[in-house]
C-alpha cells in the first residue's frame, strides 16, 4: 500500500474522530424537569358540634371526616398517577417526605398554596421547578332527603418560574351517607392524573 492511501486513510479516520466528537458535544443533554406534589388544600365543609345531632349534621360531620382523612391518600394518588405518566421520562417527582420536611421548616401551610409567592418560595425550597396543587372541595348542600355526598379533587400543575398553568384535572368523588367510607377508590383520581396533558 502506498503511503499516499495509507496518509489518506489515517487523514479519514482523523477527520471522521473530529465529526463524531463534535456532534456529541453539540447534543443538548435531556434535562429532567423535578415535580414537587405538595400536600392536599383539603376544605371539608362545616363539623357540626357534637351536641347537634340531626341527620344533616351527622352527614356533615361523616363528610368531613372522610375528606380530612383521605388529604394523604388522595396526595398518593395524584403521586402513583405521576409517575406512570406518559411523559414520566420528561421529569423526576420529589419524594414526599422531602417536601413534608421542607414544608414544616418554612412552616407553610396548605392554605398558602394560593399565593403565587409562597407557591415560588417552597418550590425553590425543593429545588422543584413544577409544583402540583391537589384542592379537595366537598361539594354541595346535605339535606336529609341526600342519600350520598360528593368531593371534588382539582389537580392544578403550575411551572414555578412564570406560574404558567401546564395541566389540570378535575375529579368528582361520590360515597353513599352512613355507609363504610373507606371502601370508596381512588383510583379515578390516579387515572384523570395520568392522562393530564402536560405542556413539558
């Protein structure tokens, strides 16, 4: 072989080295954007005094106390439907625990998550550009000729920096009055956040 095509050779593969580095360095790394699900605004409605003990208020009371102690559950919900997202590889969601800590040292609470400025300092906080926004409203007026009650789970997706709204969800829960409450999924919850359109 000549040293002319052996030169040329040597030439090619020096200048197919310099081409493969160069688009490596050139490709954009996929940056993961971090999602913080911050604990449940939950607004039960009215607990009536213990001492009223009418149909009506026994309805109330069942009713707040399932909204009061479904806030977790609910917040794990909207977590597991996060994290079999379509989109899931596009971002990274914030342990709960984290946050609760994060929250409890800034001594934020739920009823903050309203006030833009708060939302941004805790979203900071987590070092979270996305934060998620679970509010549980009851829903309606109890009567006693009711025979069931329902709550309404807003899932609000909000880009920190700008306050951009990226996604939203809406989810009407229903249980029967004097009924075992507990039995009542969540899994409505889970599947209306998984389909979420997120702008990411």
């Amino acid at each position: 072989m000549s040293r002319g095509i052996v030169a040329g050779l040597m030439l090619f593969c020096l200048l197919a080295a310099v081409v493969t580095v160069f688009s490596s360095c050139s490709r954009k790394p996929k940056v993961q954007r971090v999602i913080a699900v911050l604990p449940v605004d939950a607004h039960p409605g009215e607990y009536p005094p213990i001492e009223r003990d009418s149909v009506e208020d026994n309805r109330r009371r069942e009713r707040h106390d399932w909204v009061v102690n479904h806030a977790m559950p609910i917040r794990e919900a909207v977590n597991s439907g996060l994290l079999e997202h379509k989109n899931k590889s596009k971002f990274r969601v914030v342990d709960t625990n984290h946050i609760d800590r994060i929250v409890d040292q800034h001594r934020f609470e739920a009823s903050a998550w309203s006030d833009s400025a708060k939302v941004t300092e805790i979203g900071r906080a987590l070092n979270a550009d996305i934060i998620v926004i679970t509010t549980v409203t009851h829903n309606g007026v109890v009567t006693i000729n009711a025979s069931s009650w329902k709550v309404n789970v807003a899932v609000t997706v909000l880009d920190i920096n700008t306050m951009e709204l990226l996604g939203k969800s809406n989810v009407e829960l229903k249980g029967n009055f004097m009924s075992n409450s507990l039995s009542i999924s969540l899994k409505p919850v889970e599947k209306a956040v998984k389909k979420i359109k997120l702008s990411i």
